[in-house]
C-alpha cells in the first residue's frame, strides 16, 4: 500500500493546544480499542480545518464562518475517525512528531486501501512528540524496540533544576496482523497489553503506514512519562 507522505502546511497548523471537550470536538487522542482509518486529501489544493460545535454554533458545517486558518494539501495523510453529518474527524502528523486534529470535508478525503503491514514496514526510527522516539528493527522472524522518553525536557526551568521525568523500554516482540503488544514484568516480557498494571511497562502498537500507533500504561518510567501518541518515521 502507497500513501502519500504527509506534506507541507501553514506552520500555524501545528501550534493549536488541547482545549475543553465538548460536544462535536474532535481530538487525536490515541484509543486502540476505538476505530481508525487510513485517508488522503486529494482537494481542492488547500482544504481549511472547520471548526467544532464547541468553536462556534452551526459548526461543523459549509458555511465560510466555519473555515479555520490552519489548512492541508493535497497528498497529505491523514488519519480519520468518528464522523459527523458530511464531515469527518482527521488527524495530520506533522515531520516532527506534532499533531493536528479537526473536522475535514468527507468529500475531500480517498480512503486508503487497508492492508495488512509486512514485517519490515516496522522497521525505522520512529518519532513522537518532541519527547517520545522508538526504534525498530527487525530481528529474524521478530522486532526489538527500543523507546526513549522524557517529561518535561522542553521546560527550560525544569531542566534548570534537574526535573525532567525519563522512561524507556527495550524488548523484543512480534507482531500480530499489524498490531503489537507486550508486558515487561518480572516474568520477562510477555504478548499482551495490561494498562492497569501499574508494576510493569506495558505497551501497544497499531501499525498503519505513514503512522505508528502507541498507547503505553503509567509504568514506562517516571511521573507523567508516556509513550501514547501517533508516531512517523523521523
């Protein structure tokens, strides 16, 4: 399966912080357990982010009022969730690891054909947000993982007084029709994914091209180190 690499877009698309949920919202919080898809904008050249219900009354919706500054292009990829009426939440992964969320136009986005991952699309330096990197190669007719993460490295004051958070993992794993998972305890590390253990690293992945999937429970390393998030290679 060929999707097209995400693209360039305003860097303004990339700076909106998390706000308060509300009814019509669309976040890119990473839940395995809800669906996900594949998708490309294919156009118009640009196609603007719309606002939510919460943003503004009547949205999402056509009306110009609803458009927001941030816009993608064509060939861009994106990840594509719940649906509302003609539009469809979409997430964009920006080259560092950034993301971006909102309501696109169903109309301007082609599904990607699903397909089930090959052992060496796995394979590559992953990254995260700007605190979270994992690294994969392919070992025989397995991975070995290795994830590094910090909280807190990019608060200047916190690392004036040496309190950034670190965790890690290193394991060695297979996957599973694109998904992955595994509990690093006592007993070594076994294939599952145990969020409410709280005295063992425990993690899973989603594989689908351009983006890796990752949800990981409290246990990675210290206080509010996780490495959930929507990973590319970088």
């Amino acid at each position: 399966m060929t999707i097209s690499r995400v693209g360039a877009a305003l860097a303004a698309l990339l700076l909106s912080g998390p706000v308060q949920a509300g009814e019509g919202d669309c976040f890119d919080a990473v839940d395995l357990d809800k669906p996900v898809a594949l998708a490309t904008v294919t156009g118009p050249e640009r196609v603007p982010f719309v606002k939510s219900a919460h943003a503004a009354a009547g949205c999402p919706g056509p009306d110009g009022s609803c458009r927001e500054k941030a816009y993608l292009v064509a060939g861009n990829a994106v990840l594509v969730g719940q649906a509302r009426g003609a539009f469809v939440c979409a997430t964009y992964v920006g080259a560092k690891g950034a993301t971006r969320s909102g309501w696109l136009p169903r109309t301007a986005l082609t599904d990607a054909a699903p397909a089930t991952p090959a052992l060496d699309d796995w394979a590559g330096s992953w990254q995260g947000s700007p605190e979270h990197r994992i690294r994969i190669t392919r070992t025989g007719a397995g991975l070995a993982l290795a994830g590094d993460a910090t909280y807190g490295a990019l608060d200047p004051d916190r690392v004036k007084r040496g309190a950034v958070n670190i965790g890690s993992f290193s394991v060695e794993a297979r996957p599973q029709a694109g998904t992955l998972a595994f509990t690093d305890g006592e007993n070594g590390v076994v294939p599952r994914y145990s969020p409410d253990d709280y005295t063992a690293c425990s993690v899973r992945m989603r594989l689908m091209p351009p983006f890796l999937l990752v949800e990981s429970n409290a246990a990675c390393g210290g206080a509010n180190v996780s490495f959930t998030g929507i990973y590319r290679r970088g």
